[in-house]
C-alpha cells in the first residue's frame, strides 16, 4: 500500500489483523521520517491543536497504535487468549493506554486497565475522557492503584499476563521515581523477568525521549510504540537497548505543522 494512501490508525479497519512486521511495513513512511526530540515532540503537538486537530483525535490514533501492536505482540508470543495489564499514568500516556485497552476490549480481548495515580481520575481532559469510556464496557476491569500495596495485589499471578502495556509516563523524570509509579515500573520488570512481553507507549517509563537517559528504576520493553517521527531518545545505545524493536505510528499531524 503506497504510503500517501495508508490510513491513519483509527481508521484503518485491517489494523487489528496485522503482524507486527504489516504493522512495521504499513507505517514504514513515519518511520523514516527525521529524528526528533522530546521538547519538540511536544511544541509539534501543541502546534497541531493550535491548527485545529484535536488532542483526543490525536489520542484516539496513538491509541488503536498501540492496541494493534499489542494484539500483534500478544499473538507473536501466543499469549492472546491471555488478559492484558494496561498500566496507565495520570497524563496523556495514560490516555493512551486507555484507548488502547478499549480497542483491545472491542477486538474480544480480556484487559485489565490500571489508573496508576494517588487521584481518582486522570488529570488531563483527554485522558480522563478515555478512562470514563472504559466503565461498564464488556472486557474490561477498571482499576484505581493509589498505592504500592495495590500494586502488589496485581502482582499476584503476573505470569499469567498476556502482554503488559507500560503506559505510565511519556517521557524521562528527574531523580528517582515516584509512587505509584515506581510500584508499578517494579511490577512491570517483575512481569518481563517471568516472560511476559512489554509494550511501551512512545517511550519506556523512565526512558528521556530526548537523551536516551533512564532514571530508577526504568522498563526494558519488547516493543516500542512512538508517534509521528522517531525520537532521539530512542536512537541512542541506552534508549535502543531499553525500547526493544520500534515501531512509529502516524497520528495524523499535517507536515506544514513540522515546517512551522
């Protein structure tokens, strides 16, 4: 399929029967596409709301991105008939993770979708949106984990995860993490050591989209969903041995927004 005809995540209705390798080949454009930053990432974003794309149409195609490459991921590893654990944060990672599991849940996926915050709801507009989404639909169980204990009650029985999905924190923290996100890092790495593969959204928790430099504790994933362009981060030694194999979703950012 020629890349100028390849819709964009959301509304491409042969995404959840892809491979990863399909998936890799379907957003091959993205994926050549210059290396940028995290800082830019962000402004690049901000600039695209600014034009008039809105952020949970942006959310929504990072989203079904990520759900396609778990699926695919979960299949690879024959883990599909297995739930999967969506770690989200309270930011638009989170949201992210949200969507994921939602399009998951739709494709007859069972997902387990963790809200990994001291608040009760997330603390962006987007987020909280897709978290709210998730009550009550069929295949999904809604989780609160404030705390560390809760964290450890997830922990039981983790080797029975079909795939995890890390989706606590786009980009790098200064100094040490924080709980409960560090609870939940803990459990992510508890996870991969007894098999179970890692997907991370746009980048490890705590991996720098930037430099590529983790805090502590930091994931080591199997697969590495960013978005629009490959960052610089990712590229580095560091980075490229922490992502795993990365895949770079479009999200339906126009190109006059990079030239602006």
């Amino acid at each position: 399929m020629p890349a100028d005809t390849v819709p964009l995540p959301a509304d491409d209705p042969e995404l959840a029967d892809l491979s990863l390798d399909e998936l890799s080949l379907r957003w091959a454009n993205s994926a050549e596409r210059g290396a940028i930053s995290g800082e830019a990432m962000t402004g690049t974003d901000r600039k695209a709301q600014a034009q008039g794309i809105a952020g949970e149409w942006l959310m929504e195609h990072a989203g079904t991105a990520v759900a396609a490459a778990a699926r695919a991921l979960a299949v690879r590893n024959g883990r599909e008939d297995q739930p999967v654990l969506v770690l989200a944060g309270p930011g638009n990672n989170g949201g992210d993770g949200f969507v994921a599991a939602r399009h998951l849940a739709g494709w007859g996926m069972s997902v387990i979708a963790v809200l990994v915050a001291s608040d009760e709801r997330p603390r962006t507009s987007d987020a909280a949106r897709n978290w709210r989404r998730l009550e009550g639909q069929r295949e999904v169980t809604r989780v609160h984990a404030p705390a560390s204990r809760d964290l450890a009650v997830l922990a039981q029985g983790i080797e029975r995860a079909g795939v995890i999905v890390d989706a606590l924190l786009g980009t790098g923290v200064q100094g040490q993490l924080r709980e409960p996100v560090r609870s939940a890092v803990e459990l992510i790495r508890r996870a991969r050591a007894a098999g179970v593969p890692v997907l991370a959204v746009d980048t490890p928790t705590a991996v720098d989209l930037t430099s590529g430099d983790p805090s502590d504790p930091v994931v080591r994933a199997d697969l590495t969903v960013t978005f629009h362009r490959p960052k610089t981060g990712l590229r580095t030694k560091t980075g490229r041995a922490l992502a795993g194999r990365i895949l770079v979703a479009p999200i339906g950012i126009p190109p006059e927004v990079d030239r602006g």
